[in-house]
C-alpha cells in the first residue's frame, strides 16, 4: 500500500495511480501543480512510480490545461437543450452504461456542462486503462473540474456528493 491508498498493481504502478496520487497529495498545497517537473518526478519515483507513467500522467495534466486555456473542444459550442450525448464504439468499450449513465446524471444536475463532459471523456480516452469502472470517472471528473476555472461550484457539488455517498471518504 502506498501513500494514498494506492496498491501496487501488476507490472507497477499504472498512469492513472500516479494521476490520483499527484491529485490527493498536491490538491490542497499552496503551489498546486506549479512544481518543478524534475523535482516531481524524481519524488514520485522514490514513492514508487515509474517514470513511463509519470511522463504519461503528465502529459495528460498538459493536455487537460491546454485544452481549457485554448478551449480546444470547439465542437461542444454547441448548447441546444435536450441534445444527447451518442457514443462512438471505442467510448463504449471504455465506459460501461454505469459510467456513460452517471455521466448523463451529473450533467443533468448542471455538475458537468456539455464542454466540461467532453473534457472528461476525452481524458478518459487518454488514459491507459482498457475500461474503467465508476469509481475512475468519478476521479477523471473531479480532476477536469478541478482543473477548469469557473467551475469551482461545480467541482465543490461533485465532491460533495462523494463525500455524502461514500461515507465521508473519497474513494
């Protein structure tokens, strides 16, 4: 077990613990993310990680940051009421109906907007997990909004509603 809660999975650590990892230790501190990239990484390989899925965890924090400064989702744009949201084939197979559901459900409580749940299925789909269960959405979803300025409202909802059903504990 690692700081965090974090098991060692088979082959090392993946991309995704290192995601959750950098998210429950540096959240809450005053520099953020704002932390020297070298320093970073030699930390996390001394927790553990290896340095493939460092780079890989990293590089989807950049991507995260590039595509709300550039707002690089112009297709979301678009904001007609009672639109639905179809899933290509690969979306499907990484997002179970549970996932794509709750989704469905945070947008619907004005959690995630239209923009904001492209972001996170895009950051879903660059995660190096073939499908990923409730709990890993959950994650990628609070990660986006934590991420995206203008939505620290939304972001406190969704932590709220962890916290509320998951008995105080974030999973």
């Amino acid at each position: 077990m690692y700081p965090g809660g974090l098991c060692l999975t088979e082959g090392g650590l993946a991309m995704f613990d290192v995601l959750i990892y950098l998210f429950e230790t540096y959240i809450h501190t005053a520099s953020g993310m704002q932390v020297d990239q070298d320093k970073l990484t030699d930390d996390l390989t001394s927790v553990g990680f290896e340095r493939k899925d460092i780079c890989n965890a990293l590089g989807w924090l950049e991507k995260l940051a590039f595509m709300q400064e550039t707002n690089a989702l112009p297709y979301t744009s678009c904001q007609k009421p009672h639109l639905i949201r179809i899933y290509a084939y690969e979306e499907v197979m990484r997002l179970d109906s549970t996932c794509r559901g709750y989704l469905l459900f945070l947008e619907q409580i004005q959690v995630l907007t239209p923009e904001t749940r492209e972001m996170v299925i895009d950051r879903v789909m660059a995660l190096d997990a073939e499908q990923l269960d409730l709990e890993d959405v959950e994650w990628v979803v609070l990660m986006v909004l934590f991420n995206v300025p203008g939505h620290e409202y939304a972001y406190k909802q969704m932590e709220a509603l962890l916290f509320e059903y998951n008995d105080g504990y974030l999973n």
